[in-house]
C-alpha cells in the first residue's frame, strides 16, 4: 500500500482550531502532521480524538493490565448501560481519585498510566470510556498515522481497558468491531490493553 493513501486518509481526519487527528504532539508543545522523520524523542503523544474542541492525546504505547486483580473498587460512578458509559469522558478525574486513595499494585492499569514517562513534567491518566472509544473510532486516522511515521502502535480488534465501571467487580471495555468501538462489561481482573492519556492542560 503506498504512502500517499495514507496521506489521503488524513488529509480528510477531522479538524478542530488547526489539529487534526492523527496529528502529534511535540515536546515542544507544538502539533506535526506524520512524516517520515518524525522521530519518538520528539513525540510527547498523538491527537486521538476531541472533546468538547479539546484534543485528546494518547500514548504512543500500550500496556497489559489489570483494572483490579481483586474486583472490589469504586472510584467513581457505576455505569450501569453503555449509552451511559460511553458519554464518560472523565478519566482524569476518576485516575486523581485512585492516587488519592491507597494505591496498590494490584490495580496495575491506573499504576501504569500514572508511571509512564513519570521522569518528565507530565500528567497522564487512565482513560474512561469515551476516551478509549474515541480513540477506537478514529482507528483508520491513527492507524494511518502510524504507517507513516512508524511511531505508536496499531489499533486492531484487541480489547481496550477504561477505568469506568460497571459494577465493584466490572468495569468497561472497549474493542473494534468493524473499525467502530464496541463497548461491553468485563470482570475487572481481567488482563487487557491499557493506553496511557495525557491531561495536557
């Protein structure tokens, strides 16, 4: 498959204020269309999505995880649909209020999100579910992106881990069906792919 397809799809990625998905972020602070030069020292992350006009950055890596090996958690509201669950856009909030409680390690996913790239000035989080199915959503933009550049990795029909909860022993996740997120309750011991978001603001 040739370059300038890839080109193409992100020439049509949606745009907000000049971003567009697929775009990265620099250490800088400045935003780069993919290109082949682009080198991982100079990426903090990559536009995966917007909420409310803002840019939602995402790692350029994935871990395997955990929510909870023991199931028994609550830090947050209980989604009980995923009509619900996936208008959560609040993982921020959700990973501040595990740091504040007794963190642990059996809570692999929030440890590490938190700890990734923790030598540097950043905050990073566990995302909820409208993050992570955002960041699905836009698989086509990202996966271009990264055929490009070489940076990040691919969005594939792997589950994705969100720190939204179903119930104390569920919590959401997200996988690609089609290139669309489809999202569905897992026990919470469960081992699956969790991507560090970047609270940039």
């Amino acid at each position: 498959v040739s370059e300038s397809l890839f080109e193409e799809i992100l020439e049509n990625a949606p745009e907000v204020n000049g971003i567009r998905i697929g775009d990265y972020l620099l250490e800088n602070g400045d935003y780069t269309r993919p290109r082949k030069d682009l080198s991982e020292d100079e990426v903090v992350g990559i536009v995966a999505g917007f909420h409310d006009e803002e840019p939602i950055i995402t790692a350029l890596t994935f871990f395997v995880g955990a929510y909870d090996k023991r199931y028994n958690s609550k830090f947050g509201k209980y989604y009980n649909s995923n009509k619900d669950a996936i208008k959560a856009f609040n993982g921020r909030i959700i990973t501040k209020r595990y740091k504040e409680g007794n963190r642990v390690s059996r809570f692999e996913a929030f440890e590490a999100c938190i700890n990734y790239r923790k030598d540097k000035d950043e905050e990073w989080y566990f995302g909820a579910v409208g993050e992570v199915a955002t960041m699905i959503d836009n698989c086509i933009y990202l996966n271009a992106a990264h055929q490009i550049t070489g940076l990040g990795f691919v969005i594939d029909n792997e589950w994705y881990s969100s720190c939204s909860e179903y119930n104390c022993r569920c919590s959401w996740n997200c996988i690609s069906n089609l290139g669309e997120a489809g999202c569905y309750w897992c026990y919470k011991d469960r081992k699956d792919r969790v991507i560090p978001f970047l609270a940039y603001k």
